[in-house]
C-alpha cells in the first residue's frame, strides 16, 4: 500500500511539474485571476475525484472518514492558506516539486508550514472559543444517506466540475491544460 501511495504522489508531482502548476506566476496569476491554469486543474480533479471516490464507496472498497465541522476553523485555516499561497506563490503540493527542481523558496515554505503546524497544535486547547462549535461530521452521504439519488447528485457534480475545467479551459487565453 505504502509503494502504491509513493508512485501515485511521484506520478502525480510529475503532473504537476509538467503542466508548470508550481510556478510562482501560474499560482500567482490565481490570485489576480490573470491565469486560470490551477482553477482548470482543480475543477477536473474534484469532478473526476468525485464520481471515482462515490463509485469505490459504491463498490465497497472504501469508505468515508469526515472530519468535524468546525466553522470558525475552516474559515481562519482558509485565510492563512490564502494569504501563505498568494506570498509564495506555492500551494502545499507544489512546495516538494518546486524544491526538487531546486528552489530553495519552497524550502521556507515547508519549514513555515511545519511551524504553524506545531504552533496550531500547541495552541489548539485555547483556541476553541475562536474555532467555534463541533457541529459534527456534516456530509452529502450523512444528509441524503447512500441511495441512488446520493450517486447520481454525485455523478451529475462531478461531471459539472470537468464541464467547467473544459468551458474556462475554451474562454482561457493560455491554455494550460
């Protein structure tokens, strides 16, 4: 399983790399929204994610693992995402594939992502009241339960993102993907 996950994550870098999604004026141009490569790549993984994902769950072969809703949290974790990315110009996937390549700006990137990371953990105990409640594990399967119309709201979502990858990819003038 380990050897699985290793050739799947350098499969997927290599993608990554060959489409140029880790360079600072594609993830950049994200922000000013002058360059639409990562808003194309992102809208057909999550269509494609999606029907993949619901037919494993379908078949069996997987199954869901959702994380507390916790609003206040999604929303400052969101802000420093934002704001880490447009400074750097790198998001977390792409932080590893720019510091193979050799720049060495990832590399303050990861070490700023760790650090967070353990000042988040340290802090954690006294930041519920910033966090806000645990409205528990809110998901489209735990609303709708795993029937037929749960497949078919996900099919038809998927196959709305990769229709979007495809229409901005027409109305996109640098035709990244």
């Amino acid at each position: 399983m380990i050897a699985m996950i290793l050739v799947l994550g350098f499969v997927f870098g290599l993608i990554l790399q060959y489409a140029n999604l880790n360079k600072f004026n594609v993830i950049s141009g994200l922000a000013t929204l002058e360059n639409l490569a990562v808003v194309k790549t992102i809208a057909l993984a999550i269509g494609i994610g999606a029907i993949l994902l619901s037919l494993t769950i379908g078949f069996g072969f997987a199954s869901f693992h959702v994380k507390p809703f916790i609003s206040g949290g999604i929303v400052l974790g969101g802000l420093i995402f934002g704001v880490g990315m447009a400074i750097l110009g790198y998001c977390p996937g792409t932080l590893f594939i720019s510091l193979g390549e050799g720049s060495l700006d990832a590399l303050t990137g990861i070490i700023g992502g760790l650090v967070g990371g353990l000042i988040f953990t340290l802090l954690l105990p006294d930041l519920g009241g910033i966090l806000g409640p645990d409205l528990g594990t809110i998901s489209l399967s735990s609303l709708m339960g795993s029937g037929a119309l749960f497949y078919i709201l996900t099919f038809a979502a998927g196959a709305f993102f990769i229709a979007i990858s495809f229409w901005l990819n027409k109305k996109d003038n640098t035709k990244d993907i």
